[in-house]
C-alpha cells in the first residue's frame, strides 16, 4: 500500500505566516522555564527562601531558649563564620584539596610538603565544610524518602549556563564540562573532582548515592552517582596518608 505524501499539507515558511498560526510551529518540548511560569510553580531558589522564613519564624518563638537563640533573619553564611574557618582549615577539603592530592604524579617528600604548604594557604572560594577528623565536607542537602535518608544532595549552580541550556538533548551537548553522555546517559565525569566531592560526601553519611542537581532557570539536571567502594578505599588510604605525614606536620608548624 502505497502513502500519498502529496496529501500531506504544506505550510509557507514566511515569518508572517508563522507569526499568525503559532501552533504550526511549536516546538515539540516544554521547557523548564515555560512550565514554572504558566504554572506558576516556583523555582528552588525562591522555594527556599520561603521555606527558610517560615523556619525561622518558629525558631524565634521556640519556648527553648536555647533553640530561640538559633533564629537568623538570613540563611547563615559559612565563610563568614569564624568557627567554620578554624574546623576547615584542620582538614582537607572535599572539594578541590581531595582532587590536588588524589592526581598529584609527584610522590617525593618535598613536593608533598610543597603542596601541604600550598593547600594550607589556599583561599576559601565557596561553602565547602569538614566532617571527618583528617578530610570531610558538609552536603548541600539530604534526600528522604518515607522518613528515611536514602541520597546525600551536591548542588552547583553554573554560571556559564546561566541563559542556555545545561544539556542540549537534541544535539547530544554537555554545557558544562564534568558531565558527558555516556550509553545514552548523562554521567558525572569519573575524572573530575565533583566526583571526587561526591564520594567523599557518600563515605562521610555512610549514603550509598549522591544526587548531583545541576541548576538553572531554564532546565536544571539530576545525575545520580553511585557508590564506589573500590574508589574510596583508595582514595582514603591516600588522602590520610597524606593527611598525617605532610599536611598535620606542616600545620602545627605554622
């Protein structure tokens, strides 16, 4: 049975004409962007404010005083906090330190003092934080489900994709350089030190996943990282060797 192809209509592809019959020409997806602003749903940024002050407004009622006295008008500030200063600077941070240490070719004593003494001057560029005794960082979040923690939460916010998309499905395009697609799906690069971040976070909760959300107003992206005990075993061994040989010596000598 043959198809008429002469049946099917034809449109002018003027931009007249497309201005006039816009269903025509509709794109065959909604954005993020559209179903928040026809919906009116609100993004997570505003969400969290709101949350936040209706947080608070009970902390500053609480009949405990030593809760009352928790109650912030704002949404606390790590690197403002003097505390959070002290506690991280004993510790190797999560998030670019771990990545240093982990790559680093060169495994004589003096370059590991260099880059001890380099990392301890290092300066804070974001709210990264400390939970273990000798490595650590404070997630962003915890996901629960039926009241229990099932997924620690990592949450980066890419300027670079501030007006564009994070991933171009269509075209098959990571806009940010440590995701990629991997089998038809989008991975965190194994490479990168997000994934570094992402285990350490997962070994520190004793979580067996971390949902990395990629945020933007136009369409933000959720990749779930599985725990790789292989990896960590490794990567802990390594960081607490250095931990104790280069880096606590180099800091009781400042």
């Amino acid at each position: 049975m043959g198809f008429n192809y002469g049946a099917l209509p034809k449109y002018p592809t003027s931009t007249a004409f497309k201005d006039s019959n816009p269903k025509l020409y509709a794109p065959f997806y909604v954005s993020n962007h559209t179903l928040h602003t026809d919906l009116k749903i609100p993004f997570v940024s505003e969400l969290a404010k709101t949350h936040y002050k209706r947080f608070n407004s009970r902390l500053a009622h609480h009949k405990n005083p030593l809760i009352s006295d928790l109650s912030s008008a704002f949404i606390p500030d790590q690197p403002e906090n003097s505390l959070w200063h002290e506690v991280r600077n004993y510790r190797i941070s999560a998030s670019v330190k771990a990545h240093k240490i982990k790559t680093c070719k060169n495994l004589s004593v003096d370059y590991q003092n260099n880059l001890a003494r380099s990392l301890l001057n290092e300066k804070v560029l974001g709210y990264q934080g400390k939970i273990n005794v000798a490595y650590g960082k404070n997630p962003d979040g915890i996901v629960t489900e039926n009241n229990q923690n099932v997924k620690v939460l990592e949450i980066k916010c890419p300027i670079s994709c501030k007006s564009k998309l994070i991933i171009d499905h269509e075209n098959r395009i990571c806009n940010v350089s440590y995701l990629k697609y991997e089998n038809n799906k989008i991975v965190l690069k194994p490479s990168h030190q997000y994934f570094i971040k992402c285990q350490i976070l997962k070994n520190c909760t004793g979580l067996k996943k971390c949902d990395l959300f990629v945020y933007n107003k136009i369409e933000p992206v959720t990749v779930t990282i599985e725990r790789d005990d292989s990896f960590l075993k490794s990567l802990i061994a390594r960081l607490e060797f250095f931990y104790f040989s280069f880096y606590l010596p180099n800091l009781t000598s400042k």
